[in-house]
C-alpha cells in the first residue's frame, strides 16, 4: 500500500509540474462551458443533461492527451528499467499512475462546478440527476484512463500513444452503437450492446445511475489495468 501513495504522490505531482496540466483543464473547461452554454439557452431547461451528454466526445481527445505520457515518457528517457528492479510489483506501479491520473480528471470534472451553480441561479434543477451526472463523468473517465494506459505502455512516442488512444476508445465507445449493431449479425447484437461505453453512458446522462452500468465500468478498468500490467510483465521478461 506504501509503495502504492509514493508512486501516486509521484505521478500526480508530476502533472502539475509543467505548465501543460493548467492548459489541459483550462481548454477543458472554456471548450465544455461553451458547449453547454450554446445550447442551454437555446433549449432554457434548467439540467445538465446536454454537458453530461458532451463528455464521452470530449472525453475521446482530454484523457489519451492525459494517459499518453504516462509509460511513454518512461519509456522514453529509460526510466522504465529502472523502475522495474525497485522492490515494487508491477501491479502497483499501475495502480499508482491510475489512481494519480484518476484524481487529475476528477479535479477538472469537480472544477465544472460553476455550470450547476449557475443553472441553480437560473432555475430550480434537479440535484439527482445532477450528482449521479457527475458520479457517472468520474467512472466513464476511468475506463477511459485505464484504456489510455494501456496502449501507452507500448510505446515511447507520445503521439502514437495519443492517437492509437482515441482510435482504440472510438471503436470501443461506439461497438455498440445502431450504426453497428444493424451490420452485425443478430446474434452478435446483444454482446456488442452490452460492450459499447456509449450505451452504458445513456442512462447516467439522464442522472439515473443503475448498477449495471457501475459493474460494467468497474469491469473494463481491471480489465484494461490487468491488459497493462501484462505489458509489462512481457517486457521485463523480454
């Protein structure tokens, strides 16, 4: 457990360090809070269903830019050897950088805070929906950080581990949309609409949170986290 709060410690400090963890939140929060406000006075419904219905988009691109340097860097300036012959598991390793990048998307999630505070100023919104809006946000941001995670554990570019990040979140986000169940065999269909993060999302959009949907993001983040620190069990044997 130890070995676990260092390496958090280490990783999160790390995102503040530069100056790139500031830009990350602020474009997050100007390009969400535009977003939103577009269409908030156009529909005048005073929820938040439209800025929870924008986050799997937003998401795609804000948590690969986040998990990108996560094993790349390692990789890249040869600290990842390093790491692997100190007295900690490579399960740990993993579980402090999840958890390090889990509080940073947390933070510019919770910073969103002016949205309902001002909507509460406008009208008289639900707080429900609200909370279960933003409990959803955090666990579809951790299948999306435990997926960014492990495609960057391949690689030491951090724009390969970017890209491949949004393309490989893309494919799983949408697998279980119409678009593609209506090409899939009917018998695949069920299977593609249980795995699609998409469909999972729909649900907690409307602030209602089933626990199907929580047992299913738990899920793809040990299974992804599990995916990651095979990688590099693979590497350390080669």
């Amino acid at each position: 457990m130890n070995n676990i709060v260092a390496i958090f410690k280490k990783e999160f400090k790390s995102f503040f360090i530069s100056p790139i963890a500031y830009v990350f939140i602020t474009v997050y929060l100007v390009v969400t809070n535009f977003l939103f406000f577009q269409s908030f006075f156009l529909i005048n419904q005073a929820d938040m269903r439209g800025y929870f219905g924008l986050l799997p988009w937003i998401f795609l691109l804000f948590v690969p830019a986040v998990t990108m340097r996560s094993w790349a860097e390692e990789k890249k300036v040869k600290t990842l050897e390093l790491l692997q012959t100190w007295p900690v598991s490579d399960m740990q390793v993993v579980l402090g950088k999840f958890l390090a990048a889990l509080s940073f998307v947390t933070i510019a999630i919770l910073l969103s805070f002016t949205i309902p505070v001002t909507i509460s100023i406008l009208g008289s919104p639900d707080p429900g929906p609200i909370w279960g809006g933003y409990i959803g946000a955090i666990l579809m941001g951790a299948a999306y950080l435990a997926i960014g995670l492990w495609v960057s554990s391949y690689t030491e570019n951090q724009i390969i581990a970017f890209i491949v990040g949004v393309v490989v979140t893309f494919l799983i986000f949408i697998i279980g949309s119409p678009f593609v169940t209506m090409a899939a065999p009917s018998w695949m269909v069920p299977a593609l609409t249980y795995l699609g993060l998409g469909n999972h999302f729909e649900s907690i959009e409307r602030g209602v949170i089933d626990s199907r949907d929580i047992l299913y993001y738990i899920s793809v983040v040990g299974f992804f986290l599990f995916l990651n620190i095979q990688s590099l069990g693979s590497r350390k044997w080669e």
